[in-house]
C-alpha cells in the first residue's frame, strides 16, 4: 500500500467518523429538546424562572453524549 493509498483511506474512515458523529449529535440534541419540552420547558422559557442558558447546555450534552456513544459503538463494532 502506498502512502497515498493509506492516506486517502484514513481521511475517508475520518469523514465517516464524523457524519456519524454529527447524526447521532444533531439526534440527540432533538431527542433532548423534546424531553425538555415535554416536561414544561416553553413554561420555564415564558416565564423565566431559568435562564435560556441552562437549555442550551442541556440540549448539547444530550447531543455530546449520543454522538459520543455512537462512535464508541461505530469503533467496538
């Protein structure tokens, strides 16, 4: 194998580390807004008794944490 060969094939497994990662990323974050929604958010939003910050860093933890998972199971497999 040549090194371009070699190097075309990791950028390739590269790039398919990252849609997958940012799939699973963009899956999470939706999952986590509709549970955060579910359980009054647009009432906690409208009235303010928190911050839209705390939304923020929830909804991209959820999306950290499924991203995450998904390439650790992409990798075991």
């Amino acid at each position: 194998m040549t090194i371009q060969g070699f190097a075309a094939r990791l950028a390739g497994e590269r790039a398919g580390r990252v849609k997958t990662f940012l799939w699973w990323f963009v899956t999470g974050s939706a999952t986590t807004l509709a549970v955060l929604m579910v359980q009054g958010g647009v009432q906690d939003l409208i009235s303010g008794d928190k911050s839209v910050m705390n939304f923020v860093l929830t909804i991209t933890g959820g999306g950290l944490l499924a991203g995450c998972i998904a390439i650790i199971m992409n990798r075991i497999k």
